[in-house]
C-alpha cells in the first residue's frame, strides 16, 4: 500500500488570496500523477494527470507542478473564489503495471467571501 | 452519453444480507474501478479491472466481489454485508489506468 500523503488536511482562506497545497508520494516507480475537485455532494473530476519531472499545467487560476525525483506535487490556485470551495484529491499511479491509483486524503478548501 | 451511472442512490441492509452495486460506462473505457469513501480517509480502491474478463484487488477487496461480462459494466457484489461496509462507493472508468477517471455519483452504503 502506498503512502500518498496530502497538507494541509484543511485550509480557510479569505476570497482574493492565492493558496496551495501539497501531495507527497513515493518517488521510485512513479508513473502519474492526478489531482481531482470534490465538490460536496457530487463526484470528484479530474483537474491535471502529470507525468514527466518538472511538468507544469493550468487550467484558469488553477495550476499545479510535479517534482517525480522527490516526490511531491503542488497545486496554486490564485486569486480564490467561494465557488474554489472544495475537497483536492491528489492520486499516484505506480509500480509496475501502473494500474492502481492511490489517493491521498484530501485537502478541504473553504473559501470565505 | 451518460458517463458512470451507479445504482442504486442509496441503500441500506441488514448485516448478513447480500447485495449487488450496479456501475456501467458508456464511453468503452477498459479500465474500471470501485472505490469506498469514509470520512477522514479519501478513496480507498476496492477492485479494479483492465478490461473485459480480467478483474484485480485494490486496498480494500475483503467482503468485496467483482466481475467484468462486458466493457460496459463492473457490479460490486456484498456477499454477507457486515456495519463496517457502510460507506459511499464510487464507481469510476478510465481509457486506461494512466488517464484521468470519470467517477459516478456515488452509492450511499447503510448496514444496520
């Protein structure tokens, strides 16, 4: 079972500021990296699948990063919105038939107005 | 297209019953997965399956079984439903393991 660990488990941040969170995961036979929007009562969805070292993607003010040699991904979202408000999921596919996605539990974002 | 449909909603056994969680896809994904959400500890994977007559276990399987007839649908079978199964159970599929995974709406899980 791997260990894919995610900080900070909660966060309240004022509407305007720009925050991130942090998903750790084990750096030998990495093959992806997915992050995923929960959203109360709904189904998570995905927001980036990554998989090379240094990679970088955006989706409006959301962004995220992916350090594969130590282990971590960070997600930015820039300039919070309450509609922001929601569980990130970050999940690590390894090993060597790279079939089994591992979650992480999640970061709760509350976005105050 | 519908996606991940799940059924039923909601539901709620005796312990020692059995039951089956319906899931199926309409996009011909070959990767699908069931997965168990508990408060405070995200998803769990319970099986997974790369294609049509293969079937793997994930973290959780035990109490748990799988089949995989078609692409098409993944049913997660309760044999003897026991408190500790009560959980939402999210049924998800994907082109492949390596992609992004279409989830559906969830199960609510009750035993009593």
């Amino acid at each position: 079972i791997l260990n894919v660990e995610q900080s900070p488990q909660s966060l309240h941040v004022q509407e305007g500021d720009s925050t991130n969170f942090t998903c750790s995961f084990p750096s030998s036979n990495f093959y992806a990296l997915h992050w995923y929007r929960w959203e109360t009562a709904k189904s998570p969805e995905a927001l980036f699948v990554m998989t090379l070292n240094g990679d970088e993607k955006k989706k409006g003010r959301i962004s995220a990063t992916l350090n594969t040699k130590e282990g971590y991904s960070y997600l930015y979202i820039k300039g919070s919105q309450p509609e922001d408000s929601a569980t990130y999921l970050c999940a690590s596919l390894q090993g060597g038939s790279a079939r089994q996605l591992t979650f992480g539990s999640g970061t709760q974002l509350t976005v105050l107005p | 297209n519908a996606g991940v449909t799940q059924t039923p909603k909601f539901q709620v056994l005796k312990t020692g019953q059995s039951m089956t969680l319906q899931c199926a896809q309409d996009m011909n994904h070959e990767y699908m997965s069931w997965y168990r959400q508990d408060p405070g500890m995200g998803l769990r994977l319970i099986h997974y399956s790369v294609g049509a007559g293969i079937t793997d276990q994930g973290e959780v399987p035990n109490g748990y079984n799988v089949s995989r007839s078609t692409t098409e649908d993944f049913p997660l079978r309760l044999l003897s439903a026991a408190p500790s199964q009560t959980s939402v159970y999210f049924c998800a599929s994907s082109p492949s393991g390596r992609t992004e995974q279409y989830f559906g709406p969830g199960t609510r899980l009750t035993v009593t």
